[in-house]
C-alpha cells in the first residue's frame, strides 16, 4: 500500500520535474511579428524576445543597427541602406531619400517644382501625388511608397535572417501628424513587401512605451524628439491602458544640422583669419563639415575637442592672376570646447521651449503636471538641450533607452503585444484622433 502511493508520488514529482524542466529549458516561442520604424533619414526594425521580455534592435551585416531611408537606382540593380547612401555622391540625381516627407500627400504643383528643386533628384506632380523621375536602365518613377517598400523588405529580410523564419506580419510607427491618407499609403509600402500590418502606432507613443509608461501610474506625457532637421512635441494623455495625442506642435527647420552649420561656419571663419582665406573648395568644406559633425558628437561626452584637418586653400594670389595658383596644402587645427559649442548654438537651443509651452498650453496643463518627459532623437543627447529641458520643468527626463533607437524598441514591444508573446504585458491602445493639427514654428 505504502509502495504504491510512493510509486504514485514519484510518478507526480516527476511530472512535475519534467514540466518545471521544460518551462527552464525549452525556447521560448520566437518572435513572428516585427517592429519596423520607417523613418525620414533612418529606419530600424526590432523583435520582442519572449522569454526575456527584451526588445532586440537587429543588426545588419555589419553591425549597424540602423540603416539610412536611401534607395538609390544603378544601370543593374537597386541599392538600399548604406549602399544606396555610399553611391549618393556618384549618382545623385538616381539616389532617393526622405521619400517619408512625400508619402501619400497631396501637393500643388508648384509645391512640388520647389521641392524638386531642394534636392539633387527629381520630383514630379502625378495628379497631385510626388513621384521621383529615375534615369538607370531607361527613364521611369517611383512612388514613395515603392521607396518604402524596398527599405521595409531589406528590414523583413534583416528580421528573416536572424530569426531563420519567414516573417509576414508587422506593427509600424508613424508620425503622430499622419492623416488617415498618409498612413494608409504607408501600409501599402509595408504591402508591396510582402507584410501585413497588424497595427499602425503614432512615433511619440511607441516611444513613452519603449519606457514602459504603457504598464506605470502616469497621466500626463510629454515626448520632445529632436533629429537632424525636426522638432516635434507631443503631449500624451494616458487614459487606462489608453494613449491619446493631445497636443502637437514642432518647428520644421531645427535640429542637428543646424547646429553642426553654426559650428562650421566659426571654423570657417577661423580659417579665414590664421590663413588670411576663406574655405572655397568643395573637398575642403566637406572636409571641415565631417571634422565639425564628428567634433559635435565627441563633445556629447567630453568638455573640448581638438580637430585637425588638411585644406588645399586657394591663396589670394592664385585667385588674382590669370592662372590660379596650385592649392596650397594646410593643415587646420583648433580646439572647440563645449561651452563654445552651447554659445554658438544658445539662440536656437532657445527656441526648442517655444512648441513645449505650445503645447501645454493647448492641453490647459501647467508644466508640474507633466508626469514624465520622453526624449527621442539624436539631437536630445546634446547636454545643453537635456538641461534646458530639465530646468524648464524642474525634473529630469527620461533618458535610458537610447533616443536612436526609442521608437523602434516602442514598436516591437507592441509587435509583442500583438503576437501574444509571454509573458504577457498590458497593452496600449491609441484613440485615434482625426481632427488635431500641428502647430509649426519655423
Ligand atoms: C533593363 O531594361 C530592359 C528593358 O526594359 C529589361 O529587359 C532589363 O531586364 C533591364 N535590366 C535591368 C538590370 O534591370
Ligand atoms: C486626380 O485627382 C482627383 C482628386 O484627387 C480625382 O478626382 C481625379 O479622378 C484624379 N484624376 C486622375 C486622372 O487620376
Ligand atoms: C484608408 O484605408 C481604409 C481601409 O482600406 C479605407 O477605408 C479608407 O477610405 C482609406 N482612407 C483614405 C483617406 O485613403
Ligand atoms: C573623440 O573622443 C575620443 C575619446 O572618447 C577620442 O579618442 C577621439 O580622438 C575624439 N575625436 C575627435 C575628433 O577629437
Ligand atoms: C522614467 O520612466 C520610468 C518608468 O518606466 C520611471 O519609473 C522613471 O522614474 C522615469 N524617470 C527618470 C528620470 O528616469
């Protein structure tokens, strides 16, 4: 008797054992659906890892855990991400970027004969939609949403390659401002991928999630993301599981470049007066432009810099007489510190509050009640700006999740969410909103 209830008791322990053993070392289900952040200049595509409840960034073959918005056309193939980027100088006017600022919008003509003059490629009216003129193998266009759509294929296959399974499903981010237009078009570049579009999140939201402030006590949100030429602030209000876009407000002509601009302009000027000449070739001002970029990243983290670059200056002489004179070979070097950096660049720093007070003001909120402060964009690693910011408010934003890479880690939580990965999270729904505008300062 007491043999057989010892039998059953081992026949249950170890049931037990064997499904406690299995819970430990079977692989968890892996991911199915991606998270894809298409975005202007960068786009990037994360999985939710069950298991961990961690999101990966994946990688490209190199490493790169970002891959530039350029699709470029050749005579025998199409480039995409870097490739496309690294022929940009060589083949300028087959070179596409920033397809995302055209997709599905409607333009007068004439607006688009200005844009198309912005930028080394064409751009033309097809009834009102931007299409780009391609000369490679023959003179054809391209919508943006076939732009799109090589870009989210090169990222379905980054996704494939690392997961070893096909991937047919995705969750996106868009710009909070996208009409209903602009993402549906945006759906159909996913589609021309091969992917079906499981759900379409607003950028600023993805973002309070990469944070987790989907699964915290919060009310009341406010995202800054700052790129390379963009400001945008959202204010959020989370209702329950619930993200509502409040308010918006941006300026279109401010970002990074901007102040790597004000940066190569004091170096110019510093050429100018040791060298008694400006900077007139172009290789130089290209040069100077990298050495300045590279300066403003490397002053992030450390308090001065020292850059070094060799110039070929046109002497005054050369430029005087009939035959300009051989370039003369200088090497150029000064060093920029960080409060140098902050003055130069004080007046447009300024100028980030403008849309924050904006938007506050549309939500009738007081800057104390702002529960949290989310910052995207490359931009927002710029000390002076997180300052700025944590003074404006008297609280320190959120800061951890890397601002490149923000978005993308929103989105594949939510790619999480909708592939029923374990463990479970609490989900996010946005209520969308079809009637708010975008105040713009620029
Ligand atoms: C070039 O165009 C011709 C005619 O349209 C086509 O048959 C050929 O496949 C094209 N070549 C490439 C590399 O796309
Ligand atoms: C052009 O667009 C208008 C409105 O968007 C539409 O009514 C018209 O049918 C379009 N024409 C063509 C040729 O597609
Ligand atoms: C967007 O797509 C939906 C579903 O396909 C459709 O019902 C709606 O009319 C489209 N809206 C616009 C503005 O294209
Ligand atoms: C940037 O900082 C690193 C140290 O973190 C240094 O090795 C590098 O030389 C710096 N770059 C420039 C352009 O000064
Ligand atoms: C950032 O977000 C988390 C919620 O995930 C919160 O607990 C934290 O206090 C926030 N603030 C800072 C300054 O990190």
């Amino acid at each position: 008797m007491s043999g057989e209830i010892s039998l059953i008791g081992s026949v249950i322990l170890a049931l037990f054992l064997a499904g406690y053993l299995g819970q430990q070392y079977l692989p968890p289900p892996k991911a199915r659906v991606i998270g894809l952040d298409l975005g202007t200049t960068f786009c990037s595509v994360g999985i939710f890892q069950a298991g961990s409840g961690e999101v990966e960034v994946i990688a490209d073959e190199q490493g790169r855990l970002s891959i530039p918005s350029t699709v470029a056309f050749t005579d025998t193939a199409v480039l995409v991400g870097h490739e496309a980027a690294d022929v940009a100088d060589s083949h300028p006017e087959n070179t596409i970027y920033d397809a995302k600022r055209f997709i599905g919008k409607i333009f007068e003509p004439e607006a688009l004969e200005q844009e198309s003059a912005r930028y080394p490629f064409k751009v033309v009216s097809n009834n009102g939609s931007a299409e780009f003129v391609v000369n490679a193998n023959g003179s054809f266009a391209v919508t943006p949403e076939f732009i799109g759509s090589r870009l989210l294929l090169k990222m379905k296959k980054m996704a494939e390659r690392r997961l070893g399974l096909p991937i047919k499903m995705a969750v996106m981010s868009v710009p909070a401002e996208f009409d209903e237009r602009q993402r549906n078009y945006t759906v159909r570049a996913a589609q021309l991928a091969g992917l079906e579009v499981l759900r379409v999140i607003n950028e600023p939201t993805a973002a309070a999630m990469a944070y987790g402030l989907h699964k915290v006590d919060v009310f009341n949100v406010l995202v800054v993301d700052l790129g390379g030429g963009t400001l945008d602030v959202s204010l959020l209000n989370k209702q329950g599981a619930m993200f509502l876009t409040r308010a918006m407000a941006g300026n279109n002509k401010l970002g990074g470049q901007d102040f790597s601009q004000r940066l190569l302009q004091f170096t110019s000027e510093r050429v100018q007066q040791e060298f008694g000449v400006p900077p007139t070739l172009k290789e130089d001002i290209h040069s100077l432009r990298q050495a300045v970029e590279a300066a403003k990243i490397n002053l992030t983290l450390h308090p001065s810099v020292t850059i070094r670059v060799p110039l070929h200056l046109q002497t005054q002489e050369g430029s005087a007489a009939a035959a300009p004179a051989a370039p003369a070979p200088v090497l150029f070097h000064t060093v920029i510190t960080r409060q140098l950096f902050e003055e130069l660049n004080e007046d447009l720093f300024q100028k980030i509050l403008a849309p924050v007070e904006t938007v506050l003001a549309e939500g009738n909120l007081q800057k104390e009640d702002v529960d949290e402060i989310v910052l995207v964009g490359g931009s927002t690693r710029i000390p002076r700006i997180r300052r700025l910011i944590s003074e404006f408010f008297g609280k320190e934003p959120n800061t951890s999740v890397d601002p490149d890479l923000a978005v993308v880690t929103g989105v594949a939580i939510q790619a999480g969410i909708m592939g029923g990965s374990w463990p479970l999270q609490v989900s996010a729904i946005e209520i969308p909103n079809r009637h708010l505008r975008k105040t713009n300062f620029s």
